[in-house]
C-alpha cells in the first residue's frame, strides 16, 4: 500500500510506463485508461480493459523515436498522408480503421464497437476550401468508459454546425496546433471554443526539437494567453472519469 504512491510518482517523472492502468486506480476518480504520445498525431490510448489503440501511426523519418515492438489491437487512420498512416509501425495484425474510402475520395462513416471501445467518425476536411487543397480528413470519436475522447486528425478548419453535431460532446480532444497543413494556433483555439472539450486539450502537430518538419510552428504559439497549461514529464497522461473540473486542462506530453 504504502509503495503505491511513489511508483506512481517515480513512473510520472522519469515518463515510463509501468505496469498496467490499475496502479493507479488508488485515485480518487475511476482510470477509463491512458494516452501516449509519440509524435506528431500519433498516440496510443491504452484502456484499463487492456484494449490498445493506435491512433495516426507515423514514420520513421519524422524523426521522431519509434517504440521497438509496439502492439496494437486496433488502429486507426484519419488519412493517407505519409506521417499518419504508417501500419508498419506496429507488429501483428491490429484491425485497421480507415477514415477515408480507398479512393481518398470519399469518408468512410464509421460506427462500431471494438471490445470496451466504441469508434465513430466525422468527416471533415485537410483545408478551408473543402478539400480543393489538401483533400479529405476524418475525425475520430473513442468512447471508452464514459469519457469521450476526439482527434482531429489534420483538420483544415473551424467546424460548422453540422460538424459541431455530428461530433457531439468530448471531453478529451487531441487537436493540431502546428499550422501549414492544419488549423493554426489561433484556429485551433477556436475550434477548442467550438468544441469546448470538459476536461483536457492534448495539443499535437506540431514542431519540436526531434520533428524534421520546417513548416510547422512550435508549440509556443498556442500556449500565449491560456491559462490552466500543464506539462507533463513524460508521453504519457492518465485518464480519469472525473465528474467535473474548474476549467478546461491543456496537458502538454512530452514525446521523449
Ligand atoms: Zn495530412
Ligand atoms: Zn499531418
């Protein structure tokens, strides 16, 4: 008992993951699961079931480090661009959730059930001009445990109503703050208004010290003027089913 808290502490610093989502069941409200972060817009959301979900898997030549051996029992792709829609970046045979037709020209409007998660998609699009530019984009909606968990993928714009609708509420949203290809930090910070997500705002795509990318913007940007900022050590941060915070978090991870 009294080992508890200090493996969690020490696990929290040094940004590892030890042991499974249960070991920090110890807090006061209930773990639906984890997020990893591993770059650009990939995470793993790993759920206190043991279900792991790869989320926008990326290459080798973004320069980020990618993990030896990772599996995963699903994955899912918000659109075939080169740095979220590499399968090889895990081992075995996950089930794979396309958010685009084959034909890149059409959504694939997904709805289901995997184990303890439920999966839908909305479609949206990679620029302001429906996808003229940059084409299509899927946003992915995780429910697992009774926390909703949205990522935008490379979403292009602010959302109109229907889209608004279509999503619905979160309470998690994984959202690209980084420019160029995706919404700015100014747009993201509106369509986080739009959305206004209940618990945590996880900010992705975008530049850091390891991401070859020269077009994006760092992460400085969208943290000007919001409150509520926490840094955490390492990739990973746990999810809770808390009824209600004070405000919104913006949890910044740490991809080393
Ligand atoms: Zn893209
Ligand atoms: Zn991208």
């Amino acid at each position: 008992m009294r080992g508890l808290p200090s493996a969690i502490v020490l696990a929290a610093a040094l940004g590892v993951a030890v042991g499974p989502p249960r070991a920090a069941r110890a807090a006061a409200a209930p773990v639906v699961g984890r997020l990893t972060w591993f770059g650009q817009s990939c995470f793993l959301l790993e759920t206190a079931a043991g279900t792991r979900v790869l989320i926008d898997p990326i290459p080798k030549n973004l320069g980020y480090p990618l993990p030896a051996g990772l599996r995963a029992d699903l994955v899912t792709v918000s659109h075939e661009h080169a740095d979220h829609d590499n399968l090889a970046m895990v081992t075995g045979k996950p089930h794979v959730i396309h958010g685009l037709t084959a034909d890149k020209k059409g959504w694939a409007h997904v709805d289901e059930r995997f184990r303890d998660v439920s999966i839908r998609s909305v479609g949206v699009y990679h620029d302001d001009r429906r996808g003229a530019q940059r084409g299509l984009d899927t946003v992915f909606i995780f429910e697992v445990g009774g926390l909703r968990i949205a990522h935008l993928g490379d979403l292009g714009h602010t959302l109109d109503d229907d889209q608004l609708e279509a999503i619905g509420s979160v309470d998690v949203l994984l959202v690209p703050v980084g420019g160029s290809s995706t919404v700015d930090a100014y747009q993201a910070t509106r369509v986080i208004d739009q959305l206004h997500p209940r618990l945590m705002v996880v900010p992705m795509h975008y530049k850091t010290d390891a991401s070859a990318s020269k077009e994006l913007a760092p992460l400085d940007a969208f943290l000007e003027r919001k409150a509520n900022v926490r840094h955490v050590a390492g990739p990973t941060v746990v999810l809770t089913s808390v009824k209600a915070r004070p405000a919104t978090e913006i949890v910044v991870l740490n991809y080393r």
